[in-house]
C-alpha cells in the first residue's frame, strides 16, 4: 500500500481548519462553549486557546464543576472566579444546565485575557462579566459573591492573608497542587491535610485529591 506524501500545512491553514472543526462541533452539540470556542479561535487567533483546553485543564475543571453540584447544590446569585484566564470554568458552569446561575465574574490581572474571556463567553450575554483585577485589591464585601472560586492558590503567596480579604461567611472554592517543580507555583502543598490547615476554612462540605500524571491537585469547598 503507497501512502500520498503530506506536505506540512500553513498556520492559516490549521487556524482555518481549527474554526471550521470547532463551528461544526457547535453545531452538532449545540453548545454555547463550543460556538464561542469558535468565535475565539476566528477573533483571536493568537490566544492559548487549545492549552486553556487541554486535557488536564478539563479534567480539573469538569472535577470542580461537578463536586460543586454534588455538594453545594446548583443555584447561585453571584459566582465570582479570581484568576479566570480566559473565563473557561465560568463557561463550563454556564453551560451546565444543571445550574441556575444568575451572573459570573471573572478576574484576573492580566489584561490581555479579558478580551478573550468576553468572547469565549459571549454566547451567555450579561451573566458573563470580564474584569482585570488585582485579586489583593479587591473589595470582595462590594461583589456580593455567593461564590468566590480560587483554582490558583498554588500562586498566592500566603493564602490565608487573602482569604482574610473575603467576608466571613462566605463559599468559596479552592483548589492547589503539589506541583513543586514548576518556577510559578511560590506556595504548593505536600498534601491534603496541609491545604486545609492552611486555609483555615471555618466549614469543609467537599476535601478531596485528583491524580494527575505529573502532580496531585487538591480541592476544598466550604465556608470562610
């Protein structure tokens, strides 16, 4: 059997195949997050969308989203998502049926992310809110957040220092890792037990561990 040779495509050429598969994709699943995969791939065809994508981003999200369903239940007034990236976890949860959400803010510091959020997650109109903000300066007591979500706390250099920023009383989500080799990750943990001595959290409706091939990512959902 011959096989044709393959000649490497163009980057317009994956860009262009990448909004087609992604269009066509959004149109089989009728899903919101897909069709606005696509429209970020067509708008901004510089962004990391396909890493913001990749596997273990998913896995840890979709793991986020459903121990939340499972244990906090699925309707919130405000959810607001600090290091939000380009919004995927806010997309993921709006695109869950499951939930009753009425808005989602996601912030983050860096503002070249923000532009790309409001697209992802255009689809969902004014329930989705893109900020930059600094996560130390904000005045959490104003957001009204019946959620704050931190899937980064492996980048805050003292954690209990900015949890003593959010209201007492508050739900909040957390995640971290022991991912110690990576140069960004200033404060990992070893296990569980010390993600949650660190926190400090005054209720723990959810503690668990998700193996991954490099790491182990912890989470916690509870009350401040």
């Amino acid at each position: 059997m011959t096989h044709a040779s393959h000649s490497p495509h163009s980057s317009s050429e994956w860009h262009e195949n990448g909004y087609d598969l992604a269009r066509g994709l959004a149109a089989y699943t009728g899903s919101v997050l897909v069709d606005g995969i696509a429209r970020v791939v067509a708008k901004h065809p510089d962004a990391s969308i396909a890493n913001a994508f990749n596997h273990k981003q998913v896995l840890c999200k979709l793991w986020a989203r459903d121990e939340l369903f499972n244990n906090a239940g699925p309707a919130y007034g405000r959810v607001v998502v600090l290091g939000g990236w380009y919004g995927v976890l806010p997309a993921m949860l709006l695109d869950d049926r499951r939930f009753t959400i009425d808005a989602i803010d996601s912030l983050d510091i860096d503002p070249a992310v923000e532009q790309v959020a409001r697209t992802l997650n255009s689809g969902f109109g004014d329930r989705f809110r893109a900020v930059t903000a600094d996560m130390y300066a904000i005045d959490y007591r104003s957001l009204k957040a019946d959620l704050v979500v931190n899937t980064s706390c492996e980048h805050i250099a003292d954690l209990g220092t900015w949890l003593g920023l959010v209201p007492s009383g508050t739900r909040v989500l957390l995640q971290s890792n022991d991912y110690f080799s990576e140069p960004s990750h200033i404060n990992c943990v070893a296990s569980l037990e010390e993600f949650q001595a660190k926190a400090g959290l005054s209720r723990v409706d959810f503690a668990g561990a998700l193996q991954m091939k490099k790491y182990t990512r912890f989470m916690l959902i509870g009350t401040i």
